[in-house]
C-alpha cells in the first residue's frame, strides 16, 4: 500500500517525524510479505509467557467482564480498583521505603506516553533534562555544570535495569544519584519496566532495586544508610514508570481501556502471579544461557546481563565507522535476522560496532536466528583475511620476497577467525 503525503497540510515538526518513519513502516510491510519473515530480535518483547498469558487472559475476560466495563473509566488516574491494586503489587515487588498508595500512581496507554506526559507536567519550552549514557555516571556532573543555562535542567531520567546493558543499577549508585537530585532541585525519574526479568548470570551482578525502595527520609540511628544527611531527597520529585509490556510480555495491554483493566486485574491479583514470575525467570536464564554460550564459542565480546531482554553484543570487532556497523546490521537483515543498532542507544563515538540482541524468543527462533548471524561473522571475518591476505601479498611481491611464510601465516588467521 503506497502512501502520498503533502507536507503542506501538516506540520513542520510532523513533517519531519513522518519522513523519518514511513520508511521503516514501509520495511516493516515489505517484510511481512515474505514467504520466510524475518526473525525480529530488534523489539524489546518478551515471548516467553505467551501461551500461559493468553489462556490467563481468555478466562479473565470470560469470566470478569461486566457490562459496567464497556463505560468510561470511574476514576481520574485510572480504575480505581485497578489502583488499589497496583498499589498493592508494587508493595509487594518493589520494596517501597513508603508504602504506595492507590493515589500515588497514574495510569496511562504505555510506558512511553507515561514518560512523555510526566515530563510535560515537569518542564517548560526550553527545558531539558539529564539521560546518562550507557558508560558515563559521573559525567552527570559535568554535564550538568557545563550545560548553558543548569537552571533550566528539570530531572534525570535513567532506565533501571539497564538497556541495553541488562544491568541494575547497584543501590549505592542510586543513592548518589538521588542526593545529586536533590542538592541541585531535580526530578528522578526511573523507567523501570524490566523489575521483574531478573534472572541468573554467570557474572556476578548487583540485583535489581527499586527508586522507591531508597526515597526515604533515613533516621538518625541509620548511619550506614544515611548519605550526606538525613533526606536523600523529597519523595515527591521521586517517579517511577512501570508497564506489563516487558516483565508479562504484553506490549497490547494498555491498562486505560477497559478491557486492559480487567485482564490486569486478574493477573495482579492472581495467586498464580509469583508462580508467573519465576517461571518467565527460570526461561529467561535458559534463553540468556543459549544466546551467550554461542556467542563465547564464537569469541564474540558481549556486556553480562543478569536483568531484561536482551544482550549487548559486538558484532564488528575494531569498528572505525558507524557505516561498519550499519553495514553489518544490514549484513544481518539480508540473512533474515533483524537487531537493534548500536548507535541507537548513543554509546558515544568510542562504540561503534555493537548491537542489541534479544533473546526473550523461544529456543527454536532464537536457535535458527544465532545460525544466520554466525554465517554473517564468519563471512565477514573470512572477507577481512582475505583482504589483508592480499594487501600482503602485494607488499611482498614488492619487496621481492619469498611470499610462503606470510601465506601460511595468513592461511592461519583465516582459520583462526572461522
């Protein structure tokens, strides 16, 4: 299906998003059309829990759908049972310093809209906030110290666990980051939508904990918690974000329509939900296993996760340019397997050649798709001994020298590197 548009109907500003994304809609059409699809592992969606999510979620509407939920919602930040709820769950799961109460939470269509409305509530035109990159903590400081105008800095965003890391944010951080917030009058606001994929590691990593679990006001006799006083920062600039879409793999639930409430409802109340959660960690830890196995029997570099749904890989070993990189992406969509790119998550111009992987799939997809990835690094790892192979034999030929010592040396590489 073809689209036409007339920028001049529309705005500058829609304009631009819209040029930036009908392409890829349209790749994503194209693609479907194939008679073998391409294996997706570019989305942050977990597919571990959906035969057991959609018999869950079948009987919660047979059973729990009343005609009253066909109406608008009774209550401003949501159904209101439905907050009492997540009220409940998040005093259970998230260890709150302060219990959470119904009128402490919001509810919106999504994660993202919930960041994006918070952050409306906020700032002003011309404000900004603070997003650290994957590697850079303490450059929070200066980029704050540095920045134009620091007063027109609203918050710090961060997202905990980890992504692309799948790492937690260890809670002495945290609370640094907290009192960095508050010294400087400052929003926290921490997206954490992978709280429940935790799940085991080989490496040794910090668990997940919660910004509610810190925002606290420490008592006196608590030296050891306490940090530079006895506030670590005012619990009302404290946010947290939270949605089903990653830790129950239902990205389509979206807990302001009705029939979203009552399937939530259910789960959330549910005495199978802690039975849930550790079986979505027993298949994540299964599913993590087979994709870092592989990739350490292919010596392939990648950062130990112990949280969320993915893994960051290395896929271009001594990458110059970011076009290395896209053209390994692309190296990988033309074998059938789609990836996040590297540069998508601003790593910073020291790290290029790197992907995210997920491996929340089942075993089989995720099986075939390390086959057509391991047939994209051989072929590239083959090509690059082929070519310095034949930069050293011009070298020698120039030199006049005997060439069987390089070629052995290079016939050894190649093996090396398959």
């Amino acid at each position: 299906m073809a689209m036409s548009m007339e920028p001049s109907k529309i705005s500058v500003h829609m304009s631009e998003k819209l040029l930036a994304i009908l392409p890829k809609v349209s790749g994503t059409h194209a693609s479907s059309q194939l008679i073998t699809p391409p294996i997706d592992l570019s989305l942050a969606e977990n597919l571990l829990l959906r035969d057991e999510l959609v018999a869950f979620f079948k009987d919660a509407i047979a059973n729990d759908l009343k005609p009253k939920d066909l109406s608008y919602p009774a209550g401003f930040g949501g159904d209101p049972a439905l907050l009492n709820t997540l009220a409940s769950f998040f005093n259970t799961y998230f260890k709150p310093s302060i219990p959470v109460e119904s009128d402490h939470i919001m509810t919106t269509s999504g994660a993202g809209n919930a960041l994006d409305a918070l952050l409306c509530s906020i700032c002003e035109d011309g404000d900004s906030v603070l997003v650290p990159g994957p590697y850079w903590v303490d450059a929070l400081k200066g980029a704050y110290t540095t920045a134009t105008d620091p007063s027109r800095i609203k918050a710090l965003v961060l997202t905990n666990p980890h992504n692309p890391f799948g790492q937690c944010y260890p809670p002495e951080v945290l609370r640094e980051l907290l009192h960095f917030c508050e010294t400087r009058g400052l929003h926290f606001v921490s997206d954490e939508v992978y709280a429940l994929s935790s799940f085991e590691s080989t490496s040794v990593l910090p668990p997940f904990c919660s910004a509610l679990s810190l925002a606290r006001n420490f008592p006196e006799t608590d030296v050891e918690q306490r940090h530079h006083g006895k506030d670590i920062i005012d619990p009302a600039r404290v946010h947290v974000v939270w949605s089903m879409s990653k830790d129950f793999g239902s990205s389509g639930i979206r807990m302001t329509s009705a029939l979203s409430s009552v399937v939530a409802l259910a789960l959330l109340r549910s005495e199978k939900l802690p039975g849930l959660v550790k079986i979505n960690s027993e298949r994540l830890t299964s599913s993590y296993k087979v994709l870092t196995d592989t990739l350490a029997r292919w010596g392939t570099r990648f950062v130990p996760a112990n949280a969320g749904l993915f893994v960051f890989v290395q896929v271009v070993e001594g990458a110059k340019t970011w076009e290395d990189e896209a053209a390994m992406v692309k190296s990988m969509a033309d074998a059938g397997v789609i990836v996040a790119p590297g540069r998508r998550f601003d790593g910073g111009e020291t790290a290029k050649g790197w992907v995210r992987i997920t491996f929340a799939v089942p075993t089989g997809t995720l099986e075939e798709a390390l086959l057509r990835i391991e047939g994209c690094l051989v072929r590239r790892r083959l090509e690059g001994a082929i070519a310095r192979a034949g930069s050293l034999s011009i070298t020698s030929q120039s030199r006049g020298s005997d060439t069987s010592e390089e070629w052995l040396d290079v016939e050894s590489q190649m093996v090396k590197h398959q």
